[in-house]
C-alpha cells in the first residue's frame, strides 16, 4: 500500500452480508455516504446496534426479516 496521510478506520455490517444486494457510495469535499441495497425484507433501526471502538465503526444486524 503506498503512503497513507491521515488515519485509516473500518466500517464493518455483521451479519448483513446474506441479505446485501449491492453497496455503492458518494463522496464530495465534506461528506461519505454509504449506500446498502437488501435483497429482500426491511431493515429497522431497532435492528441495528453500532459499536465504537478504537479506530473501528462496527454496525451490527440483530434481527434480519425477511418476505
């Protein structure tokens, strides 16, 4: 990897990989946003937990749906 300026963090979704369709993002000079499609069902934020710890971002799924 070449030289890296800054720090270097992850962004994990455990558990939500099965039910992921396609993942894209946006990125302009002040903003990243991170685009998740499902398969099937629905995603509510009670079945969402995130965790912060070191230089990590973990979003877990607690409890997927599905139709």
């Amino acid at each position: 990897m070449a030289d890296q300026k800054g720090k270097t963090f992850s962004v994990v979704f455990r558990g939500l990989a099965p039910h992921v369709s396609q993942v894209s993002y946006e990125r302009n000079a002040e903003d990243l946003s991170l685009y998740v499609g499902l398969k099937d069902g629905d995603l509510k934020p009670e079945h969402l937990v995130i965790k912060r710890g070191g230089s990590d971002l973990t979003i877990i799924l607690t409890k997927p749906e599905t139709k």
